[in-house]
C-alpha cells in the first residue's frame, strides 16, 4: 500500500464510538503543563483522613489490646495475664458444657455456664460424686479435682446438692484438650465410632447417661461463638516456629519472580511455554497425589467415613484421613487442568499477540528499570493501610468496661439477658426468682456517646480502609501509566526518554491529580462496601430467608460484583488518560471508554489473553513454592533439609507461604499488565493521530504494529 492509500487515524479503527476528537499536531507525550484535577474531591479526601487519624487517637485512648489476647473467665479477668493470680492459668474451662447447646447461646453469644482459667485441661474422667466417695481412701483425687474450681481447699466439704447451688465445682470433668485456650473434648474414632477416651457413654455428674454425640454437639454450639481474635492467637504458636522458614520462601518467591521478570525480556515466548507446561505439570502432580492418598486410605477400615459422619472438629487433620476429602481435591484438580488445555486449544492463536506485547513490554521495563521496583512501595503503602486498620478495628472491639448478663441454662429466665453485678448477684431478687441462673462476662461496652456509636466508628474505619486501599492502587497504576507512557512517546528510544520518569510521573500524580485518584477510589470504594453488606445481610439472615429472597439477593450479588470489575477496568485505563493528557476523572473515563469501544476487537484480543498469560506466571511461582513448602513442613525431605517438627497445623506456614509468594508474583507482574495496557492505550491513541507519514510517523514499534493491526506499516523515519 503506497502511502497515499493509507487509511487515516478513524480509518484505522473497529469501529466508530464517541465524537471527533481534535489533536494537538506539537503532542509529543505526556502533558507537562498541568493543573490539579478535581479539587474538591481531593479536599473531602484529606478531611477524610484527618477524622480517620482522630477516630484512631480515640480507639486507643479507649481500647485495651489485652481483650484480644486472653480469653475471659465468667468474672472479666484474663486467662495468663502477667501480674495477676491467673498469670500461670492461661486455658478457659467450662463447668457444664453441656448447657452450650442452650437457645441463649444464640441471643447472648455466650455459653451459660461459669468460666474459669485453669493451668491444663481435665485428662480423664471423673464426677464430683466418684471423687468424694474415693477421696477417703486417696487424697490425690481432690487435689486434682479441686484445679477446676472456682476456689482451692483442703478437702471436699460441700455435699452435692450444696455444690449444684454454689456452682463452686464442676459436676463432671472429661478428657479435653486446650483448642484456641479453651478446653475442648478429646474426641478420637475407633473402629468408625466417634468416641472420648475410648467411651461412647459416660456419667455427667448429675446421674444422666450422657453419648458423646451430645457433647459433640456442645462442642460445635461454642466453636460457634469463638471469634477470629482467638483463631488468631492458635496460629500464632505455628508462625512464632515457622517464621523464618516463611521469610526464605517469600524471599526465594521474589528471586524467582524477579528472574522471570528478567528473562521475559529475551524469552517471552519460551518462557510462556514454560509457564504453561509448569503449571500442567503442577496440576498433573496433585492429581497424582490426591490420587495415591486417596488409594491408600480405600484399603482402611473406617474408609467408609465422611465428612457429615465426623462434623465439626477442632482438627483439622482429620479431615485429610477421609477419602472424600481427597477425592474432592483430586476432582476439582482435574476440571482445572482440562480448562488450562482446552483454553490452550482454542486461544492458540491469540498467543502471538500476548507474546508481542510481554516482549515489548519487556523491552520497556528495560529501559525504566526501576518500575520493577514500585511494587515494594504499593506493598509498604499498603502494609500501612491494613496495619492501622486492623489495629483500629481491636482498639475499637476492645473499648469499654466488662458487661455483665443474666444468663440462664435453661433459658426460662424473665430477666435473662439483663446486666447485673457479679459481685452481688447471689443475693439479689434475680438470682431467687431464677435458680441456676449466673451473671456473667458478656462483651466490653459503656454509656457514653462514644460507645454507642461503636458500631458506626467500625463502618466507617472499614470504609475509608477500602478507599485508601484503592487509592493506594490507583497511585501505582497512575505512576506507572505515566512512566511508560515517556517510554511509548519517545520517538527514539531511549534516546529521547526523559529523565528519572518514574519519580516524574509519581509526583505528578501525587501534586496534580490526588483528587482524581481519590475520586475513582472512591467509586470503586462504595461499590465494594455495598457487596460487604450484602455479604453480612446474607451470613446475617440465611436460615431467615424464603427462596424468592435469596434469589433477589443473589442477583444483588452479582450484578454488584460484575459491577466492580467493570469500574476497575474502566479506572484501570482512566488512570492511563490521566497520566498521558492531565485532565480529571470524568472526562479520562469517558475518553478511555470512547477508545476503547473504538478498538473493541483490539480489547478482546489482547486484555484477557494477556491476562491469562501473566497469571500462569503468578501460579507457577506459588505453586513452585507451595511445593517445596509442602515437602517441607509435612517432612517429606528430612534427606535435604530438617523442617519444623513441632507444627499443629502444618496448613498455616503452608498457606502463608503460598499465598504470600502469589501476591509477591502478582506486585511483579502487574509492573508488566500495566504496561502491556499503556501500550496498548497509547498505541490506539498514536493510530488516531498519525498516519505512518514522514510528517506524522507512527511511534510504535513495527512489528508489534504488524501484529496488532492487519493494515500495512509505512516504514518511520526516526531520528538518527
């Protein structure tokens, strides 16, 4: 095609979407003359933050971290506490756990029995009635039984009905074990029997014959109001011997993913192969080891168990001894596995241009390597965020002074539910009119202002969390969209990239264009929290709800979700209008979403192919990783390396690491996504602006040009 016969910018395009844009012919890059964008939104931002810092100052003036990191006995002391009598006691028994199952449970959020801190769970069984009759031949019964009392003594001078009225003892104890620092029955199974300390049937104390499918049941009804703070605390014990096992497999995650980085440069392509039969590879060996679990545990006697069988338990390895458990796991390998092929199969040729771009993309990272560094600080800005969030979150859970309730076992009690004083309680009205009834620890609270707007203090700290994440993330594709737009625009590479375009582009973004990040954070923000409410609502009213309802609710679910990736997608390259021309919110969307309707067969090509490209990268790093930490923890490699021998649960470091090492990967390789989409962006922009004329010469590089469009490239006359 001779150059008169090449077609103009709209010429060029899919189709027409969108009025006639005018050009400035002297455009050669980013804007450099700007002024600041949507100032008023960059006004409420700051304010914002200022009442998020003041709400911060008040949560500790309040708050009492200690709440969160001891449990609670029936009176509001703490279990382990230094400096206390309970210092040495740091596991929370329950007198009758019996009573867990009873409807207050559901009201109150508190088992209604008495609480107290012990120094190690019951070991055996035995009632108070069996220790007193014992006692006269052997003192050491009650020496033992006398640690789950309320108070120590000599001897055993209570007779059992004065007991049941001073709830001064336990009726019963039997064999637990300390799970989140509260005693929980040992359960076991032998021969397909769920059974404790070798029972199936046992006394409670007060003459019932009680199985153990009723404790269970007991069990689960206080595993229900066990909050994450505790869940927090157990795992703790795993990462305190882990941790710097988890450091080297982050830091091996980084090297990996940075020598990735690297060598996409050279080897997109191979390295796409690599990805791919990698992460195959990984998915054929879980199948595989799914599979050889899975015959073993065929050949058991209790194989015929399942998960319904065994219920809820506090471990979680035994989840992992039932062959539905892995036949679950290998089912759900093998879908993945044929989806990676059969997306192979059908996008074979649509991973050309995937390739072309990584390889320009690499050879823009090359130039401006110090984008490979950014990810670092998103990741500090962002650690900053959560790391005050969450410590605002406790600070706020913890305010206030223990609050007491009436709580009754058989929850019949007409002033149930009703503060009192643990102090006086016996010897007021409430306790006569209601035997058996105990005023006990509920939650920390108050009457002042301040406490009754507790609730609306955790809305908006999660609010304006969800904001600075987002503007966080904003920053960085801003930042990077405009460094990477320097690089595009520079008709000579490198020769005529400007100077340090990173920092140039970061301040930038930060001086002028504050309030348009924080505004399309902020969309972005309300959409996300309108999902966690309704997430809450759901959780909230499940067992409350008809079919029409849940449906409706489902449909708000996902027409919010779609919602989301809509907006980020749409923020995404608003954010990259923004850093090439300077102008506001608004009007970037609307000119990224006009280019991008015009260039929508372009979109459908490159974004999710490329996409999927840069994801197997992220898998493949994780999974290498996962693997070596799976070996490691379980102690499959003693040969190699001595890993930690004293793990509960091996699942946690593992998770961690995995996890980790993903979102390592993922801060690398979204250096490379947000430059595939500047490109991407400024190439549309440079086909609407120029003609491949010796006037007005295409910027891109040929043979990506080739690639991209079908048309015929009049070769540029670059300076030399």
């Amino acid at each position: 095609m001779s150059r008169q016969e090449e077609p103009s910018g709209s010429d060029l395009e899919d189709e027409n979407f969108g009025s006639p844009r005018t050009f400035d012919p002297d455009f050669k890059g980013p804007v450099a003359d700007r002024s600041c964008t949507d100032v008023l939104c960059c006004i409420i931002f700051i304010l914002f933050i200022i009442g998020y810092i003041l709400l911060g100052l008040m949560a500790w003036v309040h708050g009492d971290p200690r709440r969160v990191a001891y449990p609670t006995d029936s009176n509001g002391h703490f279990c382990g506490q230094k400096g206390t009598p309970n210092e040495n006691k740091t596991i929370l028994f329950y007198f009758n756990l019996f009573s867990c199952t009873s409807p207050s449970l559901l009201v109150n959020l508190q088992c209604p029995t008495t609480q107290i801190c012990v120094s190690k769970c019951p070991e055996k069984f035995l009632t108070y009635m069996e220790m007193h009759f014992m006692y006269r031949t052997r003192e050491n019964y009650w020496s033992y039984y006398s640690q789950f009392c309320k108070a120590a003594s000599a001897k055993p001078v209570k007779a059992f009905t004065q007991l049941l009225l001073d709830d001064d003892c336990p009726t019963a104890i039997f064999p637990s074990r300390p799970f989140l620092q509260r005693c929980f029955p040992d359960f076991s199974t032998k021969n397909g029997l769920l059974t404790i300390g070798n029972k199936t049937t046992f006394n409670d104390g007060s003459g019932k014959t009680r199985n153990v499918v009723e404790l269970r049941a007991a069990a689960n009804g206080v595993n229900k109001i066990l909050d994450a703070r505790a869940i927090g605390m157990k795992v703790f014990e795993d990462y305190a011997t882990t941790w710097y096992w988890i450091l080297i497999g982050l830091t091996i995650a980084m090297l990996l993913s940075w020598m990735f980085v690297i060598l996409l440069r050279v080897t997109a392509g191979f390295l796409f192969w690599v990805f791919i039969l990698g992460v195959i590879g990984i998915l054929a060996y879980g199948i595989w080891h799914c599979y050889q679990e899975y015959s073993k545990l065929q050949e058991k006697p209790n194989s015929h168990l399942s998960i319904y069988n065994i219920g809820i338990q506090t471990d979680i390895s035994m989840y992992f001894q039932l062959k539905q458990t892995w036949f679950t796991f290998m089912i759900i390998l093998a879908i993945l596995e044929v989806i990676v092929i059969v997306m192979l199969i059908f996008l074979r040729d649509r991973i050309r241009v995937s390739i072309a771009l990584l390889k320009e993309g690499s050879k823009a990272i090359g130039y401006i390597p110090s984008t490979l560094i950014y990810p670092v600080l998103t990741f500090i800005f962002l650690s900053i965020c959560i790391s005050y969030w969450a410590v605002t979150a406790v600070y706020l859970a913890t305010s206030g002074t223990p609050i007491y309730k009436v709580i009754a076992p058989e929850g019949q009690c007409e002033h149930e539910n009703k503060t009192c004083d643990p102090e006086i309680f016996n010897t007021t009205e409430i306790a006569k009119a209601c035997p058996g009834a105990h005023c006990n620890f509920a939650f920390y609270g108050g009457k002042s202002l301040y406490h009754q707007y507790i609730t609306t203090f955790q809305i908006v700290n999660l609010f304006i969390f969800l904001w600075l994440i987002n503007f966080v993330i904003a920053l960085g594709q801003c930042t990077l969209a405009g460094a990477f737009a320097s690089y595009y625009w520079a008709l000579k590479k490198p020769d005529d990239i400007p100077p340090h375009p990173l920092f140039t582009a970061f301040g930038r973004a930060i001086r002028y264009h504050t309030g348009s990040l924080a505004f399309g954070s902020l969309i972005l923000a309300t959409i996300q929290m309108v999902r966690l409410v309704l997430q809450y609502l759901d959780n909230r009213l499940k067992d409350a709800q008809s079919n029409i309802s849940r449906f409706l609710q489902c449909c708000l679910k996902c027409c919010f979700w779609c919602l989301e990736h809509v907006v980020k997608f749409l923020n995404r390259h608003a954010y990259v209008m923004i850093a090439i021309y300077g102008q506001n919110f608004c009007r970037s969307a609307r000119d990224a979403f006009n280019l991008l309707m015009r260039n929508v067969l372009k979109v459908a090509v490159m974004d999710r192919v490329t996409e999927f490209v840069l994801t197997l990268g992220k898998i493949l790093v994780a999974g290498c990783i996962g693997i070596l930490a799976f070996l490691l923890f379980t102690e499959r490699i003693p040969m190699i390396v001595e890993g930690p021998t004293s793990l509960n649960y091996y699942w946690v470091p593992l998770l961690t690491v995995i996890i980790g090492s993903y979102l390592i990967a993922h801060g690398f390789f979204s250096v490379y996504a947000m430059c595939i989409d500047t490109i991407f962006i400024c190439f549309c922009e440079d086909l609407e602006r120029n003609d491949g004329s010796a006037e007005k010469p295409y910027f891109i590089a040929p043979t990506l040009h080739g690639i991209l469009n079908k048309k015929q490239l009049v070769p540029q006359k670059q300076k030399e």
